[in-house]
C-alpha cells in the first residue's frame, strides 16, 4: 500500500500533526511520519515526537499523498527543506493529494504548486501565498490539494483527507466512532 508522508519540522502544531497521524490511521491508511534533520522532533509546545524516519529516506514513488501540519517555525522549517518540497512537486505532478493546514500551505507555495489555485491557511498567511486564490473557509478541496485554516480544524481537514482518498462512507464511520457528529 503506498504510504502517506507527514513530515515534522522542528516547532510543529502538535494537535495538527498527532490529529493527522490518528484519524488516518483509524482509517486504515498508511502513514509514514519523517523528522526534518533528525527523527526525534520538537514540536511548538514542547511535545517530542521520534518519527518513523528521517525525510532524507523517503522516495515520492512510494507515495500516495504528502500532509503538512503547520505551526512556526514547524512550516518554515518544513519549507526550507529542498528535499520535502522535491517529494512535493513530484507528488503534485503526479496527481496525488498535496494536503497542508494552518501555515503548512506556504509550503506548499514554495513548492510552486499553488499556483492559481483554491487555498487557505491560517489567517496572516495570505500573504506568503501570492500565487493562490486565496479562500477563507475552513477546508478548501481544489483538485489534488486540500488546504485548512488551523487547530481547531485538524479534525475535519483529516476527515476530509479520508473522505478524498477513500470515500465519504468511511469518513462517516470515523465521525460516528469518535463521537465527532452531532
């Protein structure tokens, strides 16, 4: 089964990246976290996390989608790494999901694949995302990249995750096991 990367820079969101981690493994999907510089990282409030590797070991080939977290300097360190947006692009051209919340999309931007799409982030971040059409709703789906605004929306940007690579019947089972509907 190929695998779904979510790679963790130093200062992560750890409620955007933990959240991700769960929800698609509850889902049954395989998900492969990667530490940028190391596998033991820090998040942004001071929850380590040991990764299952580093980013330096991972191929686009074996994927079938990449999810960001954000959190700062998590996003910053993620988009300073040429080997993660590598995996990026790759996985972008070859129509794979391409998901980022919070300020995880301006990873996505340098990555050159906003452009003219629909996107969001946390608030502030529109302007470090020029190349998009820049959206304010809580998850936005423009093809191959779903963006979201921020923590509080982790839940729902993964469960839509789920409903994008496996269908709206699973994410329903999800919602109802984890007592997420009303």
């Amino acid at each position: 089964m190929a695998k779904i990367l979510i790679p963790l820079a130093p200062g992560f969101e750890e409620i955007e990246a933990v959240t991700n981690i769960d929800v698609l493994r509850r889902a049954g999907l395989d998900v492969l976290t990667a530490g940028i510089g190391s596998n033991k990282i820090e998040g942004d409030h001071g929850i380590k996390v040991e990764t299952d590797t580093e980013i330096s070991k991972v191929e686009a080939a074996d994927l079938l989608a990449v999810v960001l977290p954000g959190g700062m300097p998590g996003a910053a360190n993620l988009r300073d790494s040429d080997q993660l947006l590598k995996i990026i692009k790759e996985v972008y051209e070859e129509d794979k999901l391409c998901a980022a919340v919070c300020a995880g999309p301006i990873v996505l931007e340098a990555a050159g694949i906003l452009k003219g799409k629909n996107a969001t982030s946390y608030p502030g971040f529109d302007e470090e995302m020029p190349s998009c059409n820049y959206r304010e709703e809580r998850v936005v789906i423009d093809g191959n990249i779903i963006t979201s605004r921020g923590p509080g929306v982790a839940m729902e940007f993964a469960l839509t995750i789920v409903e994008y690579l496996l269908d709206a019947e699973k994410r329903s089972d999800l919602e109802e096991a984890m007592l997420v509907k009303k």
